[in-house]
C-alpha cells in the first residue's frame, strides 16, 4: 500500500484526490506550478479537512496529511504513487510522464487519467514500462464528492508488462479511497 501519493495538478481532480487520500490516511504531496490554483487547494482543504495542519512548504518530518508544492521534483522526491492531473491531451500525457519518469525514485509508480490514449503506447515511452497504469475516468466522475466514491466502481487499465506489485499498490489505494477497482489490459503495442 502506497504511503505517500503526490498528486500533479490543484485542479479539481486535484483537490479532490488529495482530499479524499488525506481522509483514507494517505500522506498528500500536492503539486501545481500556478499559485492561485495552490491557493484555492489549501483554502478547501483546510475547510474540509478541519483544524489538521497543513504545510506549505514541503514537511521533512512527512507528520501532516497534505503538502503544497510548487515543483514537480519536492512533489515526487519521495512518492510511492503519483497520479497526474492534467489535461487528457497526447502532448500533455506525454510530456508530464517522461518528466515524472525522469525525477521520481524507481520504485514510483505513475498513474494518468485517460478517456484517450493507449496506457501501452504512453507507458512505453518511459523507463518504467511495468509502472504505469491508466486511470480510465472522465475527471468530472472521479471529481465528486469523497465520500461518493463508495461502492462505486473504478477501471484501470494495464499493459502486459505491468508489474502485479504495480496492481497491489493500485488496488490497495482506490480501495481505501471506497472505490471498487477493476483491471482491464490495454491491447495496443
């Protein structure tokens, strides 16, 4: 099970994954290069999260449940799992996995919403083919609600090189988070 989950993008999406992994006890490593979107994820996540405190700076100690940053590299530096958060376009896909690829520890797995594009043609493009795994839900499904995520099912979609620990970690997470996760093999090459 994942400890520390950096989530890319204070979007929405963003928010709402960082809620609902700091409520299932998740360490949240929250990323977004625009200040105002950073802004907004801290005034909603103090809202909903109450009087636990929250940095924003990146926490040496790892103690509080979510972490504002404004680079990718102090959101990854020690993540087990990051999911990204930006839009659903080959280009955008393409240019944070190789980034994320580049500056995450090797033991990290990427996870990347997609309606769109082939999990197998994205993940081949990295150095962790077996780490990769698609998130296959519009963001307006999956940007609800915390608490609607349960009993509700989720689709992720693999390559035939994924790791099975790949498909623990990833099962392990969306279960705490209350959602039912199915796995589904992408058939491109």
């Amino acid at each position: 099970m994942p400890e520390i989950v950096a989530i890319i993008g204070a979007g929405p999406l963003g928010r709402w994954l960082a809620l609902a992994a700091a409520r299932a006890g998740f360490r949240v490593q929250l990323e977004d290069v625009m200040p105002a979107n950073l802004h907004h994820a801290q005034q909603l996540l103090r809202q909903q999260l109450g009087p636990q405190p929250l940095a924003e700076t990146p926490d040496p100690e790892g103690t509080l449940p979510v972490t504002f940053v404004s680079t990718i590299e102090d959101a990854v530096r020690n993540a087990d799992l990051v999911i990204d958060c930006v839009p659903d376009e080959l280009e955008s896909k393409l240019e944070i996995l190789l980034l994320l690829d580049r500056m995450a520890p090797p033991r990290t797995v990427l996870a990347t919403p997609t309606t769109r594009h082939s999990i197998a043609d994205l993940a081949s493009c990295t150095y962790r083919p077996a780490k990769c795994v698609a998130i296959v839900a519009e963001a307006n499904t999956l940007a609800g609600n915390p608490e609607d995520g349960a009993n509700r099912e989720i689709l992720l979609r693999t390559t035939t090189q994924t790791a099975p620990q790949t498909v623990a970690l990833l099962d392990s997470f969306w279960r705490q988070l209350g959602f039912t996760p199915r796995f589904d093999k992408d058939r491109a090459i």
